[in-house]
C-alpha cells in the first residue's frame, strides 16, 4: 500500500449488509457481471466482519480494520494506524500517525469524500453526524438512503459529479456507503409486495441492481488516473437463518462478508 497510496486514488464501496452466501451464489450464476469481471479470478474472498451492525463495522473499518480473511491469522493488514506490538502491521501496510484511516489519507492529500447511503451517514442528528464527520465533505439525500428504489444510481450520480468537480491533480478517497440492500429491498424484485416484505430473494434482487449501475462508480472513480478499490460487505443479514431475522446479532450469516480489492484502470474508464 505505501506504493499505492500517493499514486492512486481510492475508492472504498461497503454494501451494507451484503450477505457473503448471496454475493457468492449471483457471482457463480453469472448473475454479477459487472461487479465479477474486477473479481479477482470472478470470486469473492470470505471474510469475517469486524462488526455486527453498520456503525460499530464502520467504525473498525475506518481505524484501519477491514474484513479479516476466514482462515487462521495473523493477516497483514493494509492500512494501520501507529500502534505499538501490532501483529497485523507489515512491511507493505501504511501507517499513519493518526486515529482514523481517513485522516491519514488527507495527511497523505487525498481529499477525502463521504457518499452516505443509511441513516449513520444522514447528518440529522449528533449519531448520524460521527462517521461523516470524518471526511472533507459529507453528502447525503434522502434519495440515497433505504427507502429509495433509485439510491444507488443517486448515489453514483453525485459521485460522478464530485469527480468532475476536482482539480485534475488533487488526489481523492471516494468512500460510497450502498444502502440498497439494506431492509427495505422489497421493492428490487419484480412482484414482491410492501405486505409479504424483504427475503433472501429481494436481497439477491437489490445486490443485481447494484451491479447494473456500479460500472459507472469503477468509471468515474478511474478517469482521472489508475484507482486502487476495495468492494466488500460491512456486515451481513439473517432472513429467518435458524430463527433469526435482520442483524446486530451473532449469527453466521452476519459474521461472515463479501471482500474483494482490486485496480482500475483509466483507459478502461475512458471507453
């Protein structure tokens, strides 16, 4: 990463609440093809989520700790703050000096952009206020948030015009919070109703609209020069897995996540 940072501009997409089994399954149907072409070998990484619901998720991701791998540690990280006997530190993580990965970005001159999507990242309150907080500038509609069959083209839409605005040398960290798997999904999937409400199905249908339109995201967040993603779940969803339904629990379809970490190329953006 320190070869990365300074060189590329990143993107950081967490599809809230992605269940690791669903992302799987569309990828192996051909289902994802968006998303699996930048895939390393078409496939996701199991991993485990460093929490249960979006805030305590997010707030691990953006101290350094995303998604550990599903398989014995210790796993060197990426990005890591200067922490004294860290295990998961390595000669390639880079270390900032200070509490939170995106502070150390914009130490680095990165400007540090915040698409929100569910209410953590709204603005409408000191709780909804924090993890935003974190960046440059913060943008959030409602139009981006649950309720909204349209969230994720909103979304993108603004971060393509975020991308417009920056001087060509300014360096940036795009973060987009995806809120369009999030309860409510219903509406994704053809002839679902509002009364029989969200499933493991709707979710599958929310995460086929997502693929539809991210191409435009890898796009945007790759025109300006050679773009460093990462794509991964914060946490996953229970639909009735063994009596449990929805998250902030300790289930395995919570636990366990969707990860992937790839390059974008500028001249693939520009065709």
């Amino acid at each position: 990463m320190n070869e990365i940072v300074g060189s590329h501009d990143l993107l950081l997409v967490t599809l809230d609440t992605l269940r690791h089994d669903v992302a799987v399954e569309l990828a192996a149907e051909g289902r994802l093809p968006n998303l699996a072409r930048h895939l390393p070998d078409g496939r996701w990484e199991e991993r485990h989520a460093p929490g249960s619901f979006t805030y305590a998720s997010h707030q691990a991701i953006f101290a350094g700790f995303l998604p550990t791998p599903a398989a014995p540690g210790p796993h060197p990280r990426l990005f890591a703050a200067s922490f004294a006997g860290s295990e998961s530190t390595a000669d390639g993580t880079f270390v900032y000096d200070t509490p939170d990965l995106v502070s150390g970005l914009a130490g680095a001159g990165y400007r540090t952009v915040c698409v929100g999507g569910v209410g953590f990242f709204n603005r409408r309150g000191p709780l909804g206020s924090v993890l935003p907080g974190l960046f440059h500038e913060a943008h959030w509609e409602p139009e981006f948030g649950v309720t909204s069959p349209h969230s994720f083209e909103n979304q993108v839409t603004r971060a393509e015009e975020i991308v417009r605005e920056l001087p060509a040398r300014q360096k940036l960290f795009l973060f987009v919070n995806v809120s369009a798997l999030h309860q409510p999904n219903w509406f994704h999937l053809p002839g679902a109703t509002r009364d029989a409400g969200d499933s493991r199905a709707t979710h599958a249908a929310a995460l086929e609209y997502v693929d539809r339109h991210i191409g435009r995201l890898f796009a945007a967040a790759s025109s300006r020069r050679p773009c460093f993603a990462i794509v991964c779940s914060d946490h996953g969803t229970a639909y009735g897995d063994d009596g449990y339904t929805g998250h902030r629990l300790g289930h395995p379809s919570v636990w366990t996540v969707p990860y992937a970490h790839f390059f974008l190329d500028p001249a693939e953006a520009a065709r």
